[in-house]
C-alpha cells in the first residue's frame, strides 16, 4: 500500500482532540498546528480516520507543499506535482483556494492557474488535449498561507459534522464535532450520568452516546473518496465491518436532554432514533428551573443561548443565575458550559477551575468547566 501524507482540519482549540483520536487509531507520526494536525498513513488510513474522527472537520490528501509569490511559480510548482497518482483520465476535479497574508490573494486567480497547471500535467501524462471529467471527484484545495502553498485533496466530502442523523436542526445547532470534542474534553465517562439542559436538537447526548458506546461517526454516512479508483471497494468493507465489529451494543448508560421548547425536544427524540442510540438516552420537554436529579457524580454538558443580540442580554444574564442556583444544587456533579458571554462566571456566580477557548460557528467562545468530587471507589 501506499504512503501518503494526510491532513485532518479542525476548528480552532481542539487540534490537540484531533491529534489524540488519530494517535488512538494507531497513527503516531503526528504534527499538530493551527487548524490541522498532520499525520502518515495508507489506503486504510483514509478510510479509518473518515470513519472515526469525532472532532475534525475533513481529511484531506497533501499532494505537495512550496513557496509562492509569483503566479508564474505558483503555476510551475502546481504543474510538477504527480497528479497522475492520484487524478484518473476522466477525474472531475474542481479547484478551490483560499489565501491569507500572501502576496497572492486572487482566489479566482488563483484557482484558474492552478487548474490550467493541472491539466497542463495531465495532458503530458494522458497524452489528450481535453478531459471531460466525467468521472469521480476529486475536490482540490489550494490553501496560502503567508507564502506557504499546501495542495490537497478533499478526501471526505461534505464536512465530517454531517453524521447523516440530524436531518432537522434547531435555530442555532452546535455542530456534532464540537459536541464531541466538549465531552471529550471532560473526560466524560459510560458509567457515569450524564445531562444536557439545552439540548436542542440532541447534538451532545447523541454524541455522547456514539461514544460510550463505541460507534464510529461516519457509519451512516458515505465519503467522496469511497468511489475513487486509488482506493479499492473492497478496503472500504474492510473498516467498516471492523467498526461494526467495534460497536458495543450492550453498554447500559444514564444520557438526559432537556430543552424548554417541546418541538424541539420531539427534533431531538428522531434525530436519537436516526443514529440507532434512542435506546440509552431519554429526552423530555423541561426548563432548566426544574433540573433535578437524585443521581450523584454526573456530568452537565451544555451549550446554553449566548445572548449575541442586545436586547437578549438580560434574559441570558438571569438564565445564567438561574442556572448557577440550580447547578449547585447538584453538590457531587461536574458541569461543562458552553458560551461566548464573557460575563458568565459573574453570573453563574462561581469562577470555573478551568476554562478553554473554543470557536462555535466561528463565534469566539469559553468553555467552562467546573470539577465535581470523584466517586467513590467501588
């Protein structure tokens, strides 16, 4: 099998999630920077990291890696990549770019050139003057970055968020990869209760679910790269019989979602029942002023309403205290907030042990976590 460099995206703040589910998946030469984290792998390793990656946004395949500041090099150094290891004759392949602080800055430019570099290499290759990329897609990213060209295929399509169980969202859905990287970052585990009181269309305890119980995000869904020619059917049935195989049906778990708006909370109901978990998780109609509970050493996850309009500002503020008197109730019960309200812990009334900066929609956010006692040893 091949070798291939590949590159999995993800928001800003949880790079580092990234770079440990990949390590997880048995991949351990890993480079982690801004937005992306780096790693080697074959054939399988595409197939894999699409299927399991819960907190990347895409996998893509790095074709090659320069400087640029000329059109002219850009166009040179495009042209002297190996295309024919990975585009077929009848490739569909649409150019996309994007740039920033280079001295090439024209997307459209950008993406013109590029293409006219590629076609230029297959025509050599093919020996053809015109390709009617009839065939499989192959999406190209051309990212700049300060003069720095990476050249990429997109090897998952639409984003790996898209699960394929939330057909129907709410008014501000948080997206399934930062759902799983917030749990992942409380360190959440099965055996213990867990309750979202905002849970909207169910993104967290749907995902919560997925994870204790083992079940590789990208099952129900399929990738771009499943009808490519470099990649066989027959490894893609591979790894996902192996997922399959991975699922632990039996895990029993305490998953809650609560949300103040009924419909809502019905969207939440068939989205849990879209991804097979509706089994471990209960769902109800519920404000936040009724949250109770007699279970001990649980987690709160949520993504409460941030207030980014003026005139929402007060009604988030008292949502906020009101939360604070609640969640304290809970004495041996870990909670994890999720908001771009920079006034929360004021309003909460307790300062967090820790807080970490994550980008919701491009929404500059907090998350604020608040350690319970540990339970005791069984």
């Amino acid at each position: 099998m091949a070798k291939f460099e590949l590159i999995a995206t993800s928001a800003f703040g949880i790079e580092a999630l990234v770079a440990r589910e990949l390590r997880n998946l048995g991949y351990d030469n890993i480079k982690v920077e801004n937005g992306k984290v780096t790693f080697v792998g074959n054939e399988e390793a595409i197939c894999k990291s699409n299927l399991w990656l819960r907190c990347a946004d895409r996998v893509f395949l790095k074709v090659g890696e320069f400087r640029a500041t000329t059109f002219e090099e850009l166009f040179q150094q495009i042209k002297a990549l190996p295309w024919e290891n990975y585009l077929p004759v009848d490739a569909n392949f649409p150019v996309n770019a994007k740039s920033v602080k280079s001295q090439l800055f024209s997307l459209s430019d950008i993406q013109a050139i590029s293409k006219k570099a590629i076609v230029e290499r297959m025509k050599e290759i093919y020996l053809k003057e015109w390709f009617e990329e009839s065939g499989s897609k192959y999406p190209i990213l051309i990212s700049i970055l300060k003069n720095n060209v990476t050249v990429m295929i997109n090897t998952s399509g639409t984003g790996l968020h898209k699960r394929g169980y939330r057909e129907i969202g709410s008014e501000a859905p948080l997206k399934e990869t930062l759902a799983a990287a917030m749990i992942m970052i409380s360190r959440w585990k099965p055996d213990r209760p867990i309750i979202d009181p905002f849970c909207g269309s169910g993104t967290i305890p749907i995902e919560a679910a997925l994870i204790g119980r083992n079940i590789a995000p990208g099952l129900s869904r399929t990738f771009i790269s499943e009808k490519w020619d470099m990649i066989s059917e027959k490894i893609w049935k591979k790894i996902r019989k192996e997922a399959y195989e991975a699922i632990e049906y039996d895990k029993d778990m305490e998953i809650y979602g609560y949300d103040i708006n009924g419909k809502i909370a019905k969207i939440a109901i068939n989205n849990s029942i879209k991804a097979g978990v509706d089994d471990c998780i209960h769902i109800q109609k519920r404000p936040v002023s009724q949250l109770s509970t007699k279970k001990k050493y649980g987690y709160i996850i949520c993504n409460p309403p941030y207030g980014e309009r003026l005139k929402e500002k007060k009604e988030v503020e008292n949502l906020y205290k009101e939360m604070g008197k609640v969640f304290r109730k809970l004495d041996t019960w870990s909670y994890y907030i999720l908001t771009s309200y920079e006034k929360f812990e004021k309003c909460f009334g307790k300062k967090a042990d820790k807080n970490r900066k994550l980008y919701n929609g491009g929404i500059k956010c907090y998350y604020y976590q608040y350690f319970g006692p540990k339970p005791p040893k069984k």
